[in-house]
C-alpha cells in the first residue's frame, strides 16, 4: 500500500497525512447535544442537555446559555448558519434555560413556506429541505465566560412538504412519524473468540492491560422493516384506525427507523430506514476509526471498532454517540481501569 | 493598350435623299502605335467613306493628331465595318467622320513578384545556388548574394520549398497578392559536411500584416519540442504571458484574470467547450493535425465575440496539401497517439488521429483501489479530416472532432455518512464544413457551417448529500466572413458570426455544488445540505454581423483596424420560476442586443519598433446551467464588460524580440449567490457581480539563433471582484500576481534537441480559517473565515527539462524523448488542507520529480 501510495504520489500529488484528533478528549468540549423531543412544531417546547466532558471525563452541570438563533441564513453561505449565529446579537433569542419553545415562524423563517414578500418582489425563496426533508431551527451553545465558537445544534422542525396537492399531502401527514433519537442498547466486549460481552450499566469499568486493544461494539435496538400491530411501534403503514394498540400514542423506536420522506426530484413519497452514524471518544488510548456507521441500506444494527489501550496506568473515560441522519442524538459513556502490564 | 471613340458622325446629304437609316460600327480595330512612340493620348479626326455594305473604302484625315497617330488611327479606321446605312429606305454609300481617340488605360496586374534572400541562419550570410520552387513547379536559384526572383506568381497561397547542397529540402507557405511583391528572407540550417538532415521548420520574416493588437503564435513544431508539454502542441498555451498557472489538476485557462469559461477557444473558426482534458496533461486536439495556435489575450477584433476573457484560435494543418502519405505513432506513460494523412487523387487529402489515455484503465486493472485516494483521469480523443482542392486558390474541407473524459475519485470512510464520491463524464464532438477562397487580389472568403454536441454528466456525494448534473447540449452554428482589398491601404471584412444551442439540464442535490467564483470554503469542507431539483431547457441564439477595417496608409508604420459588432443575443428558458407542485410552469425569453465597438491602433515609428493600443467592448451570454429557476436565475443579464490595452515593443537586434503590454478590463453583470437574508424566488444567483482586471506582460522572445530559441515572459496582474456594488473590491479566485516563465530550446548536433523551462508562479488567493463551529447535528466542524481571499498559497517553482534524439531510419524518424517535470524536486503546495477541527492545516503538494519516457514514429 506504501508502494502504491507514492506510486500515485508521482501520478497525482500527495496529500498529507493530517491526524483526525477529534476522538481524543483533552479538554473541555461538547461531544453532543440532545434536544427532547428531537423532533416538533414550531412553538413547542424543547429541552437541550449536552455531553460536555473534558480530559477527566463527563463534566456535571450546564454551563451554557441556550438560544435560538433567528436569522437565515444567505444562499452566498456555505456554512450550516448565518454568521450572525455565530456572536450574540440581534439574531439570538434566549432560551429559558436550557429550555424554550420553538420561534412558532420557524417554518417560515427556516422551512418550505414562503416568507413574506418584500415591496415590490414576488415571494421570497423557502428552504430547501435537506435529504431526509427536514428543516431546522438552528440552537446555539455558548460559554460567555470562554472565548471559544459556539457550539449549533439544530432542532428539527415538522413543517409539512412543500408544493404538493392535497391528497399527497394527506397521505404525508398520515404516514410520517416525528423523530425519535437512537440509543444505545449495549456496549459490549468483543473478546478474542467472537463472543460478545455487554457492559453492565454505564458506572461499571472494566479492567485491560496498558497496551492492550479490544474491540468494542454498540448496539442499537432494532427497528421493525415492515408493519405487524402489537410490535409498540407505530410504522408509517399502520395509523390508529388500523393499529389502535401501537398509534393510539405514536411510539418510535429507538434505533434506525423507517420514515417516509418526500423525492422531490421524482414527487412520490418513499419509505427510507435512518442510517446512524457512531461517534467514538475517549480520554486516552487511541481508536481505530473516529466515527463508524450503517448506512440506510445496512439492515445490521450493531457498529464496531478498537481501542488501544494507553502504555501507563490509569483511567480512561469514553463515550459512544449515535447519530440519526433527521438529527437524532443518543449516547451512552463507559470508564476503562488500565493496569500496568 | 489602347481604345478609340466615337465622337461624331455626319454623313452626306446628296439631291434630296434623306438618311433613313444611319451606320453603325459593328467591329472596331485596336490601332497598335509604333515602337518608340512615347506620347500615349491623342485624338485623330477622319472622314470615311463606307461603302454599300457597310466596309471602309476611303480614309482621309480630316484633324491630325501627329503624324504617328494619323497613320495608325487611318490604317485601323480601313478595318472598321459598319452595318450598311440607308437612304430612302436602300443601303448607300456615305461619308462619315469619326474621332480616333488614343486613351491610355491602366491594367491592374494579375500576377505577383516572389523575390527574397537566403541565409545561414548562424553566419548570417547569404547562400548561392539555393533552387527556390514554387508549387506550380516554376523556380529559381540564388545569385551571389544569396537572392532569387520568380515573376508572374499565380496569386494566393503556395507552397515554396527551398533545395540546395548542405540542405535538406525545407517547406514553408506563402500567400501571394495580385500586383504586389513579396521579399521574404529565409534564414537556414546548413548542414556539415557529410551530415544528414532532417525536416525543420522554417522562420521567416516575411511582412504580415497584424489584425490584433496584442498576440503570440506560435508554430506547431516550435511548441512540441516546450519542456513540460510532453510534445502536446497545445500545451504551449500554459507557458505563453497572460496566461495564468493553473492549478494541479485543473486543466483550466486563466487568461487575464478572466474566468476560464470567459476565454474562447476556437478551433478553425469552430468554438469547442475545452482546450485541455480533465488534469491538463493534454489537449483535446492531437498534435499531428495542429499547425498552429495563437493566443489573444484581450482586445480581439470584432469577428469574435460570446466572450469576456481572451481569444485562443487553433488551426489545423491542411490535409488537401499533402504529397505524400504521412503517419505518426507515439506513446508514453499517459497515453498512445497515432496520425496518419493520404493524399488522395493529387487534389486532396484525407487524416485521421487518435489518442487514448491509459493510466487509468491500467491502474483500474491492476490496482483498483487507487481511485479512492486519487482522481485518475481517463481520456480519448479523434480527429478526422477530409479536404479536396477545388482550384489552386480554392479549397473545401470536412473535420470531425470528439474527445471525451472521464473522473471517479472516491473517499472511503468507516462511516457511510462520511464517504465521499465524484464520477463525472465530458464528451463533446463537432464536425464543420469549411470552404476558403483566396481571391488573389486580396479578396478572401470563408464559410464555415458546424455542428455538435456536448454532454456533461456530473455526480457527486457527501454522505447523503448527493448532487446530480446532467447536461444534454446541441449545438449549430455557421461563420462566414468577405475579406476585399479596396484600396492598396484598405482593407474591408464584413462577415456573420452566428450560433445556436439548445441545452436539457437535469440538476438535483445541494445548491452550492458545483462551486463557483466567490465562494468562501475550504478544501474538503461539507457542502451545505440543502438539496433542490430542477429540470429545464435553455435555448441560445446568437446571430452577429460584423465589420471591420484595417487601413494602413503607410505600408507596416501605420495600422488602423477598426470594427463594429452587432451581437444581439436571445435565450429562451423552460422555467421562470421554481415549480410549485405540478402545476405548469411558464418559461421566459430574453433578449439582449449589444453593440460592440472595438478598435486597435499600431505604428512603427522605426522600422524595429512599434506602438500599440486597442479598446473594444465585449459580452457573453450567461452560462446555461445558472439559468436554473431552483439553482440560478432564469433572468440573468448577459455580462458584459471592456478591454483597454497599450503596448509597445520591436527588435532591438534582429533575433531578439520584445513586446510589453499594458491593460485593463472590466466586466459587469456577473452572476453571484444571492447575499439576502431572503432571496427571492427564482433569484439563487443575481446578477450582481462586477471584475476588473489590470496588469502588464512583458515577453522577452529570441528567433533561433545558433540553435537556440525561446523566450521569456513575465505577467504582473491583480484580478479583483466584488460580489454587490456595495461590496469592497477583493481578490478573485483567479488572481494570480506574478507569473514568471522563462524557455530555452537547443537544437544539439548528432539529432538531438534539449530543452529547459521554468516558471515562477504566485499562489491562488484563499480565505484563512480563524476558527471552527461544532455543528453537532452533522458532527462537524464547519470554518469560520477571516477577510475573503486574503490568504494565498505558496509561490509555486518548478524547472522542467526535455531532452530528445531523432533517428532517420528509411524514409521513416524515431525520436525518443525524455521530458522530465520538476527536475529539481521542488515540494510545491496546490491546495490548503486542514485537520477535521481546523486546528492544524497541510499542504497538498503537487507532483515530484517526474520522468516522461516518450517515443515517435513518424514517416
């Protein structure tokens, strides 16, 4: 592979080798943020709660002021926000806490339905939904007291889909079901022969060699791939006249659900099954692969990767955060007792 | 050569009879003056006395005009005949007197007069008994001091080829005007004794007369042997001044400043979508059928238009000329190429050309994994010509072109929603029939119909952000141009210039891919997540007259050219605004007409030094992907812009050259992303941008002397746009400030030739990275950039070397060439790079020291 590399180097130019140092956790940042529900209408109210750890591990409390950040952002902005997000200021309203409800415009401001018209200008452009056709109302998470960025979150919005006729739009409505963030299940071992040990509850540690690696594996629940009344779950096929038990109270599931999701380029709704996508972070010792994931196609349900052990002795903290591709957040942590070999 | 008039008649009236019926001269006889007489006008009076049947039987001068004259005007009057005049109704015998008028009328020439010296090229002195012959097979050997004449030269362009002892035959073209006479100085290569030469391009410095202000051209032979061009003709263009480096690749042409789609690049008068393949390591055209290219970087006459940048006009060899079958094969570690040319039935020809890049397909076999770390470009191109000589002057010509492209990168990641891929596809081909007549006299015509198509295919992907273009185009078109001699100092071009093309566009995905100019991002950033759809068809007409002037009073020291364009433009889009459901959409046309003026000026006050300045207006109609409803904007202006240069230059001794020119350009309308809050809809771009550009070149250029030719050349250039009127003036993404290239070819002893180039480049502006934003919901950071562009990248060196040996084998050569890039191994940065929180950044660096191992067959 070396050969290849500087084979191709001759052929093509040379990329350096810029180490991917996300995973380490060194110092106080946000791994996550998780806003309940992750999904809802604009004026509901939404509570935000970060992973915010640092070298030691999780950091209690919440030291952030929570806002909602207002203004749009211009189609010359390639960024997830306008730069106004990025200061305090005109564009920023306060949250009550960590908690606060929706801008009741928000579809308007940040979804398919048109803002106002400007004098003498035909209507203004809405915006484009993203691949999953969702819109977000973008949350800010600041330290004043630190002079670092912000950190965005993004609160997904249920605004209906855009340009349709009634019936499509009822057929929408009927089967489209609010997000709910993925969780981990397990966190489990994978020892040497294939077996797979679970973690027992998240204050448990687990004792390795320094040096040592193992691979750990994250599982999710698993989500149904078809209808079937009585299964607690209420898929898009099914609604309460057809299954009274499961949509009477809409119950998600928390791995990768399936959600229907308009194709604007072929204008038929379609059923999609979320892909996750697993963040993995630890205090010490180094992991395989940064983030690993499924893809929407992938019906497997667990994600692996390794960790190498630090040389000395000491106490690792990590965590695993899975991601849903409507803005789903869910996470688990785990501590590592290293030994002297 | 002289003619008589009739000036009066008066017959005799006898008895009462009436003239019923006066005579009238049915054939009339040149009187021919004796030798020695040197007065040419006079006027001779005679009485005539016809007979019944109308033939002369008497002359008697009645007014003389000397002596010399009476005799000729009378001994021609006898051979007059008359019809029969009547009196009373019957043919008669009358007397009639008639004025002889000698006049003196001049005849323009028909023919040319060829004369010229010929000299050893390193001595600089004139060689004896050099045969020069003409194509019709007329010639004539140097005297002495190394001169010939030939007159009575068929006029239009002919072949010369020049023989001699301690002389390869040699082959060049002249183009020979009815009455005038052509004084060329051929300098050549004279052979050692006992060496064997080969063929080799002739320089000569024969008077032209310049239609645009500023330009180079250059010879096809001259350019293959450029280091660093792999033998690619058309590569020339990257080392020529004006013209930007362009980025590892890129493959794309930066001239003045000017985007890349703002320069034209026309091939026969035909515009083709590209100059160079995907990567720039080669042209679409093979070298064999290229004669020459010439570069115009600003300020072109007013038979071109559609475009805001500078002018890259290509012209192919011609096949009709041809006398023998000639046939090229090469190969290196990019590609294999093959030509071969026929002439057929002694009128005309027929060539075909290939070319077929193998590194990707190589690499796909036997390592498949390589594009995902690296775009491999895959390409192939054709070239068919056909040409039949119709009369000397007179030509008709078929030329078909296809190239094609191909580039699949892809990033691999653990994590699906991480991976990242791009597959895109360009293909164009056209084909035009041209017929060319050179009067002779100065006239000249050319008509050109041409047709084509273009496809684009362009997927890309981020995760689940996947972005589609599909690009379906037609094009038709015809040029034609009437090009007079009015006067010795006037010449009159009137002509049409026109194209149509209609475009099906099919685009879905993220509205910030592909990018495009002003964009503020970093390498490898996410594009936004936003996707929209859009499905619609552009048709653009262009259909624009022209005139143009170029007087010059005084012969070379004087040259005004001056044109007018009338370029009205009309497109007609299948969507005006973004659909709304299923309900039906109204389309739009517009319609923009614009006037362009344009003007260059050159005089040579010494005969080794000239003064120049040009100025025109220009515009070009929006691209046809930015008139997307969901994407652009539909109601896109077409940009328009100006061009004013200055220069001055001229031979300070014979073999060197030098050329400075100074310019400024400016360009409006051009379309940017919207910087509203709320755009409006159908409004994602608006029409809102504005360019200047401003700078000098300088171009050092030594003719082969010794062996030796090249030339340097030095661009110091700010380019500069600003998104809004209200916006501060910033660096454009194709600012490039200095531009250094220096070229030197030797032509060795024993074949061989070596050849040197080096260049100086700055680095492109980008915007710095000053921070980064955690965006939790996509888990990444996204940048946060200080002032636009106000960062660049490293200055870029890179020393080139070429070495080659030509073996004659038979009636065929080999040559083996290597071409070595980057000979000193310089570690040049091409692209910032920046770890996934963009605290740390890196440098992609472009390619090391790289030996090209080539080898031509050519017979």
């Amino acid at each position: 592979m070396e050969a290849m590399r500087w084979t191709l180097c001759l052929l093509a130019g040379c990329v350096p080798e810029l180490i991917d140092d996300t995973p380490y956790v060194d110092e106080p940042r946000v791994l996550a943020i998780r806003l309940d529900p992750p999904e809802a209408v604009p004026g509901a109210t939404v509570r935000a709660s970060a992973l915010f750890a640092d070298a030691e591990g999780l950091v209690d409390g919440d030291p952030f002021v929570w806002s909602f950040c207002v203004a749009r952002k211009p189609l010359a902005e390639l960024g997830p926000v306008s730069p106004r997000c990025y200061e305090p200021g005109e564009a920023w309203e306060a949250m009550d806490g960590a908690q606060g409800a929706l801008p009741a415009d928000g579809c308007a401001r940040f979804g398919p339905n048109p803002p106002p018209a400007e004098a003498g200008e035909s209507g203004g452009r809405p915006v484009d939904p993203d691949p999953s056709g969702g819109y977000y109302q973008p949350v800010v998470a600041s330290r004043p007291a630190v002079d670092e960025e912000p950190t965005l979150a993004f609160a997904r919005l249920r605004c209906g889909i855009p340009n349709v006729n009634q019936e499509t739009f009822v057929a929408w409505n009927r089967a489209y079901r609010d997000n709910v963030s993925p969780m981990p299940e397990t966190l489990s071992v994978v020892g040497e022969a294939g077996t797979v040990v679970p973690w027992e509850g998240t204050g448990d540690a687990i004792e390795v060699q320094a040096g040592a690696t193992m691979t750990l594996e994250v599982a999710w629940p698993a989500c149904p791939d078809s209808a079937s009344c009585g299964d607690g779950v209420c898929s898009p096929e099914e609604d309460v006249t057809t299954c009274r038990d499961d949509c009477e109270i809409p119950t998600g599931c928390n791995g990768a659900e399936r959600y229907v999701v308009w194709d604007t380029a072929d204008k038929i709704l379609r059923l999609r099954r979320e892909a996750l996508s697993i963040a993995w972070y630890v205090t010490g010792g180094t992991v395989a692969e940064a983030r690993t994931g499924r893809s929407a196609d992938d019906p497997e349900r667990t994600s692996r990767n390794e960790w190498t052990a630090p040389s000395s002795a000491g106490e690792v903290w990590g965590a695993v955060v899975l991601r849903d591709d409507r803005g789903g957040v869910g996470y688990r942590s785990f501590r590592v007792r290293v030994r002297d070999p | 050569m002289f003619g008589g008039l009739l000036a009066s008649l008066a017959w005799a009236q006898e008895g009462g009879q009436v003239l019923t019926k006066a005579p009238e001269l049915l054939e009339f006889a040149e009187a021919e003056l004796p030798a020695g007489v040197t007065s040419r006008t006079a006027s001779v009076v005679l009485r005539l006395t016809l007979g019944v049947d109308g033939r002369v039987e008497e002359v008697e001068v009645v007014e003389s005009g000397g002596e010399d004259f009476d005799a000729a005007a009378s001994e021609a009057a006898r051979r007059f005949l008359f019809s029969p005049a009547e009196i009373d109704g019957a043919p008669s015998r009358v007397r009639i007197l008639y004025r002889y008028e000698f006049v003196e009328r001049l005849e323009l020439p028909t023919t040319a007069i060829f004369s010229g010296v010929v000299r050893d090229r390193e001595r600089r002195v004139p060689v004896p008994g050099v045969t020069v012959t003409l194509a019709d097979g007329r010639r004539a050997v140097t005297d002495g001091e190394g001169r010939f004449e030939i007159r009575d030269v068929e006029p239009g362009t002919l072949s010369i080829t020049l023989e001699g002892e301690r002389l390869t035959a040699l082959g060049t073209e002249e183009t020979f005007v009815a009455g005038e006479r052509l004084d060329a100085t051929y300098d050549v290569f004279l052979l050692e004794e006992g060496e064997e030469g080969d063929d080799m391009e002739i320089l000569v410095s024969a008077p032209a007369l310049r239609k645009a202000a500023v330009s180079t051209e250059v010879g096809a032979e001259e350019a293959r042997k450029i280091p660093g061009t792999q033998g690619d003709v058309l590569r020339v263009v990257e080392s020529l001044p004006g013209v930007a480096r362009a980025g590892l690749g890129s493959g794309s042409l930066v001239v003045w400043g000017a985007a890349p789609d703002d320069t034209g690049v026309y091939v026969d008068g035909v515009r083709v979508p590209r100059l160079y393949h995907d990567g720039g390591l080669r042209s679409v055209l093979g070298s064999d059928i290229v004669r020459s290219v010439e570069l115009v970087p600003g300020g072109f006459g007013a038979a071109y238009g559609r475009g805001l940048g500078g002018l890259v006009t290509v012209k192919t060899a011609r096949v009709e000329d041809e006398e023998s079958v000639r046939a090229t094969v090469a190969a290196d570690l990019y590609d294999g190429s093959a030509f071969v040319s026929v002439p057929v039935v002694g009128r005309g020809g027929i060539a075909v050309g290939g070319r077929y890049g193998w590194v990707g397909p190589l690499l796909d076999q036997f390592y498949p994994a390589v594009q995902d770390f690296f775009p491999i470009p895959r390409y192939y191109d054709v070239q068919l010509r056909a040409g039949v000589k119709l009369r000397p002057n007179e030509a008709l010509d078929v030329t078909g072109i296809v190239s094609g492209d191909r580039t699949v990168r892809t990033a691999p990641n653990a994590d699906p929603a991480r991976e990242a891929s791009e597959d895109r596809r360009v293909t164009f081909q056209r084909a035009w029939l041209r017929y060319s007549r050179d009067g002779g006299d100065g006239t000249v015509t050319s008509v050109v119909v041409f047709g084509g198509a273009d496809q684009q295919d362009r997927v890309a992907s981020f995760g689940p952000v996947e972005t589609s273009i599909r690009t379906r185009q037609a094009v038709v078109g015809a040029r034609a141009s009437y090009r007079a001699r009015i006067h010795p100092a006037l010449t009159l071009e009137g002509g049409l210039d026109s194209e149509v093309s209609v475009a099906s566009i099919v685009r879905e995905g993220s509205t910030a891919v592909p990018g495009r100019e002003g964009d503020v991002r970093a390498f490898g950033q996410p594009p936004p997540d936003q996707i929209a759809t859009d499905s619609f068809q552009v048709v653009q007409a262009n259909v624009a007259p022209y005139v143009e002037a170029a007087l010059a009073p005084w012969k070379e020291r004087l040259t005004v050219v001056a044109g007018l364009r009338l370029d009205p433009q009309v497109r007609s889009v299948s969507r005006a605004l973004p659909q709304v459901g299923i309900a039906p959409t109204n389309g739009l046309l517009v319609e923009d007409t614009r006037l362009e003026p344009r003007i260059s000026v050159r005089a040579a006050p010494l005969e080794a030094m000239y003064v120049m300045a040009a100025a025109g207006l220009y515009s070009q109609q929006p691209q046809a992907q930015d008139l997307s409803a969901a994407f652009g904007n539909p109601s896109l202006p077409a940009p328009r812009g100006a061009h004013y240069l200055a220069g001055i230059g001229g031979r300070p001794a014979k073999p060197l050259s030098i050329d400075a020119t100074g310019y400024f350009t400016r360009s409006r309308d051009l379309a940017m992303r919207s910087e509203r809050e709320q755009p409006a809809r159908g409004a994602a771009l608006e029409a809102t941008g504005d360019g200047r550009a401003y700078g000098a070149q300088f171009m050092l250029r030594l003719d082969a002397v010794a062996g030796f030719s090249g030339w340097i050349s030095y661009s110091l250039g700010w380019s500069e746009r600003r998104n809004t009127p209200e916006s501060s003036w910033r660096p454009s993404d194709f600012d490039q400030r200095h531009v250094l290239t220096a070229l030197v070819a030797y032509d060795l002893p024993l074949g061989f030739d070596v050849g040197l180039r080096a260049r100086v480049a700055s680095g492109y502006p980008r915007s710095e990275v000053q921070g980064a934003v955690y965006d939790v919901r996509r888990d990444v950071y996204q940048p946060v950039f200080g002032e636009q562009n106000a960062l660049r990248l490293p200055t870029f060196f890179q020393a080139d070397v070429r070495v080659a040996k030509e073996f004659a084998v038979r009636a065929s050569t080999f040559e083996i060439s290597l071409d070595v890039q980057n000979v000193t191994n310089f570690k040049n940065t091409e692209e910032f790079i920046y770890s996934s929180d963009y605290q740390e950044r890196g440098g992609i660096s472009s390619l090391p020291i790289l030996p090209v191992l080539g080898v031509r067959w050519k017979r």
